[in-house]
C-alpha cells in the first residue's frame, strides 16, 4: 500500500487539479455508459456497434475488456485522487 501511495503522490504532485478533473471525468463517463450498455441493450447496440446486440451481455471478453477494465480503473483513480487528497498535501 505504501508503494501505491507513493506512486500516488508522485503522480497527483504534477497533475495540474483542470488534467485531474479531465481525466477522472473522462474515465468516469466510459465507465457508466459501458455500465449502462450492458443494462440498456439499445444504448448499448447503439455504443458498441461492433458486437451483435445478442452478445452484450454474453461476450465474456468483451465485457471484461469493456466494462470490467473502465470500472477497475475508474475505482483506482479515485482512490488515488481520496489519497492524495487525505494525504495533507
């Protein structure tokens, strides 16, 4: 954990706070609409054209690739955003 913090400090030390909010909400709007693909089939038809509207919720890898990856990195940038905010600096 000390490594990750460390990690996050250095990272967040150079980020300007307008490429902080960028990031994080650009993160944040691919997680929730690959989210809100796999709920809603005609949002997702519409999103992820490439698959066939039978498999959005039934394609393993894709799901993983493009629904499990945004969120798990989602998850992580604002947990090193609470960090290096919590951290005093």
């Amino acid at each position: 954990m000390e490594k990750f913090k460390a990690f996050t400090l250095e990272v967040f030390e150079v980020m300007p706070i307008y490429a902080q909010i960028f990031v994080g909400a650009i993160i944040f709007a691919f997680a929730a609409a690959s989210v809100y693909s796999r709920i809603n089939l005609n949002f997702g038809a519409k999103t992820f054209s490439g698959i066939p509207r039978e498999q959005l919720r039934t394609n393993v890898g894709h799901i993983l690739v493009y629904t499990g990856i945004p969120v798990v990195l989602a998850i992580a940038f604002f947990t090193m955003v609470a960090i290096y905010y919590t951290s005093g600096k």
